[in-house]
C-alpha cells in the first residue's frame, strides 16, 4: 500500500440530493415521516458526492454496494445497537 498524505474519500459518487437522501432514509427507517423544507434558510448544498478519483488511484479502491444498500445496512446496525443500550439500561 502506498503512503498517501491527503484524506481519502470513500463511499458513492453518484450525486444525492438532500431530499433524495432523506427519502432514502426515511423508506429504510419505515418510518412516517413528513420532511418540512425552510425555505428562509441558506440553500448552498443542493447535493452531495464523493470524488473517489484519488481512491481509485492509489488503492484501486471502489464501493461494491449501492448507497441504498449501505444506509440500510448501516441504518440496521444502529437500531440494533440502540435497542441493546436501551436493554441495559
């Protein structure tokens, strides 16, 4: 492996939006929530992605799951930790 001196970005280059996001999100919870958007607010992040050129370069490295998959997965273990606290508590 080569030493590289700047952080690294992992994860999807493909480009979200907020909105998308929290949809995504909110699917995978199985949830009802209802998003409010306040429009008074900054809008300067419309989405978001990574630039996984630098990834690529100096490890070979690319994500083998969608984003979807990865938030669910992710979402998943953070339930199960959160109920084995609310257990111990």
């Amino acid at each position: 492996m080569h030493a590289c001196p700047h952080p690294i970005n992992i994860g999807s280059d493909r480009q979200v939006t907020i909105d998308e996001l929290a949809d995504m999100i909110i699917k995978i919870s199985g949830k009802r929530i209802e998003k409010k958007h306040d429009l008074t607010k900054p809008q300067c992040v419309r989405g978001k992605n990574a630039d996984l050129t630098l990834v690529r370069k100096v490890m070979s490295w690319q994500p083998k799951i969608s984003l979807e998959d990865g938030l669910e997965k992710t979402y998943k273990w953070i339930e199960m930790m959160y109920r084995k606290c609310v257990k111990r508590a």
